[in-house]
C-alpha cells in the first residue's frame, strides 16, 4: 500500500475541555464531507441508464448488448467493493474516496468526449469496468468513516441521512440530462456535465475529511458517547487484510445472509431504474423530458424511505434492522405489480409507483449495509460492506442489467416483472433470517 493512503496514527490526547467541542464541529464537517463524496459518485455511476434510448435509436444496439455494458460496470463495482473495502479498512478514508472520485469522473469524460466510444460495445464495455472499479472506493470508506464517527445507538439515523447523498447525486442525473441538452445541445453531455462537477466536488471532499476520531486527538466514538460495545480491540495497526477476513468475515452466517438477500434486493434496485426509462417509453409512451423525471422521482422518493427506516430501526424497533426491510419489502411487492399492469396512458398511477417503489426499494438497500457494518468490529467495517456490495452488484444489478434485457427481447416486459415479484420474495426469506439477531450494544 502506498504509505500516503495507510490510515493516520493515533494523535496526541487533547485536554478533557477540548475533547466535546472538537467532536461536535468534527462529525458534521466528516458527515459533510463522506456525504459530499458519495453524492458525487453518484453523478457519474449510472449516467449509461438515460443514454440507452439514445444508443438504441442512433446506433441499433439491442437490449441486451447495451446491457452487458451495465454488465460490466457492476462486475468491476462489486469485486472492487469488496478488494478495495478490504485495503480501505487499512486506509486513510481521506484518500482512499478523493482518488476513486476523480477517476471515476475522467471515464466518464471519456465517455462523453472521446470519439467513437459510444459506437463501440467493446470499448463501453471496458471503459464501464474501469469506472466500476473506481467507483468501488466510494462506499466502504464513507462505512468506515460513518462506524468511526458515529455510535450504534445512533447510527440508524445519521447512516440514513447519509445515504440521502446516493439519491440526491443519482435523482439530479436526470435534471443534469436535461440541463446538458439546453446548454450543449447533444445527449453526450449527460456525461460530461456532471463529471466536470464531480471533480470540482472531489476537492471539496478532500479538504473536508479526517481519518478517526484518535488521528484527531478524541477518544473512540463509543466512550465518547459512554457506549457499551462488544468489540475487540485490534486497529487497522495490527491486522491484515487477511486477518480481518479470517477472524470478522468468514465464519459470520448472518453477514452471509444479508449479503445473499442483496443480490435481490439489488436486482429490484436496478432491474427498475436502470429500464425505467427504456420502459416508460416504449411501453408507456412517455416523452425523453417524462423518462427523466420519473427517474428524478424514483431516486428523490428514496431519500424519505431511508429516513424512515433509519428512525424506524433506531427508534422503534431498538437497533434491529431486519423488521423495518420486511415491511418495506412487502411495500415494494405491491407497488411493482400495480406498475407492471397499469395499462398505458395514465401517467399519473405509474409515477405514484415509481415514488412507492423508490420509497420503499432504499429501505433495504441502506440498512443492509447499515447492518453488515453492526455484524462486525470498526476495524472491518469495510470488508463487511465490501461483502454485501459484491454479492448486491456482482449478481444482483449484473443480473438486472443482462438478464432484465434478455428476459425482455424473449419474453417482452411481462418476464422482467416476473422476476422482479421472484426477487421480492427470496430477498424477505434471506433478511428474516436475521430477524431475532441482536446488535453489540449491551
């Protein structure tokens, strides 16, 4: 590892008077800064989506060709989580997120502004990889970052609030779409717009995050906060890459069960805003302007959904995750099938399911990071939230960009939505299993 990206050593102890005001003013320019980053990255991870109608008019791609595209990014996405969560449990957060941002931001430049890439599926396909792979340094250090700087007893709620960033980053592609077209006059710009402002967010990132809470003279986040935790005692000092895999990971059966119940909580995340566009289209008859701001609406209406789950999941139910995704998934099964036979020409009912199913679909995707990050110490927040990431990417949104479109070009719209309802059903059974698990908190 480079020595500038190895995490910060313990700083001198500040004064006992010091140590509540360092803290407070500590955690929100953190907080602002991991949630910065993450809403960045998200401008630039699923920009393909709104470009697909574009491809398929101009260049007659098929479905399932442009699919692979998004094949590939979620491949790179998943393994990258967890690899790069791994190293990153080792790393400087500071770093680690600043330089998967701007890589991500240069591929997607090339995207817009290099000729003849989007006439080329190979070349899409490589470059989607590797801006897969950048993006795979965004999550788990803002995990790590979110563990080190907040308690367990309130973490369902910032860890909510920080996830907002993914839907405030993601909802403004469609906005940024259309921005770009007035301004540019080309459908190329919806990738190069908001890269040119991720990069300038990159550096705002950077000066605004710190490594743990001892790097800055404070005590553990726990005593801080005269917690109770089960916890070992080891750092990012004394293990290994290896030795948090073999001692927090392997052997952890509620981890693996979440990390299953991902790949279909994922396939319903993407398997809906990846085709939404394409669908509303040629199904719905909506216009280019319509597409994007279904797509607006889907990601905004996630923000509450999360919201609501983390104050659930804190305030409710006492730090046990698993009963707000269950209700929610039940939500989530209602809404997609008014969706699916809502026949054409009522735009109305069709936008109130795409908010329905965006409300509630996020519930599930935050907290089963949120809870992968409870299942283990500090120490291997990022391999644990690299796990779920793997198994939510490598097989859940691969599986919904691919297999959606194939499902789509043999059996029309009515065999993706199958496998859609399959997906809600198999994620409830793998995230009940968790349902009686206890946090560390005594």
């Amino acid at each position: 590892m480079f020595k500038f990206l190895k995490a910060s050593p313990p700083a001198a102890p500040l004064e006992s008077a010091q140590v509540d005001r360092e803290y407070r003013r500590l955690r929100l320019q953190v907080f602002a800064g991991v949630f910065i980053g993450y809403a960045a990255y998200y401008l630039i991870r699923k920009n393909f989506s709104l470009a697909i109608p574009y491809l398929i008019d101009e260049y007659g791609f098929s479905k399932a060709e442009l699919g692979t595209v998004g094949v590939a990014l979620s491949l790179a996405y998943g393994f990258s989580k967890f690899i790069m969560g791994n190293i990153s449990d080792r790393s400087n957060p500071k770093y680690f997120i600043t330089i998967g941002l701007l890589g991500s931001a240069v591929i997607s430049l090339a995207f817009g502004l290099v000729p003849g890439v989007l006439s080329s599926i190979p070349i899409m396909i490589a470059l989607a990889a590797l801006n897969g792979w950048f993006q795979g340094m965004g999550y788990p250090p803002g995990a790590k970052t979110m563990t080190n700087w907040f308690s367990v007893s309130e973490r369902g709620v910032w860890w909510s609030w920080w996830n907002v960033s993914h839907n405030l980053g993601g909802g403004l592609i469609g906005p940024l779409a259309i921005l770009g077209l007035s301004l540019f006059g080309v459908w190329q710009s919806l990738f190069y717009l908001p890269a040119l402002i991720a990069i300038l967010l990159a550096l705002v990132v950077f000066f605004l995050m710190r490594d743990t809470p001892e790097s800055q003279g404070l005590p553990p986040i726990d005593r801080y906060k005269q917690e109770k935790v089960i916890e070992q005692v080891e750092s990012a000092h004394t293990l290994s890459s290896k030795d948090i895999f073999m001692k927090y990971i392997i052997g952890n059966k509620f981890l693996w069960a979440i990390a299953v119940a991902n790949v279909f909580v994922y396939f319903i995340r993407y398997g809906i805003i990846d085709w939404a566009p394409t669908y509303l289209k040629e199904v719905k008859h909506f216009s280019v302007d319509k597409q994007s701001w279904a797509y607006f609406l889907y990601e905004y209406a996630g923000i509450f959904g999360m919201l609501a789950s983390g104050y659930l999941s804190d305030k409710v139910f006492k730090g046990h995750r698993a009963p707000p995704m269950l209700f929610f998934l039940v939500g989530v099964l209602i809404a997609i099938i008014v969706y699916w036979k809502n026949p054409a020409g009522n735009p109305l009912v069709d936008n109130i399911c795409l908010v329905a199913i965006g409300f509630l679909i996020y519930g599930p995707v935050m907290m089963i990071g949120l809870q992968a990050a409870d299942f283990v110490p500090r120490v291997a927040t990022g391999t644990a939230t690299g796990l779920t990431g793997l198994f939510g990417y490598l097989l859940g949104s691969a599986s919904a960009g691919y297999v959606m479109g194939k499902l789509v070009d043999l059996f029309g719209w009515d065999g993706g939505f199958y496998a859609l309802i399959i997906s809600c059903l198999l994620g409830f059974v793998f995230i009940a299993f968790t349902l009686f698990h206890k946090t560390g908190v005594k």
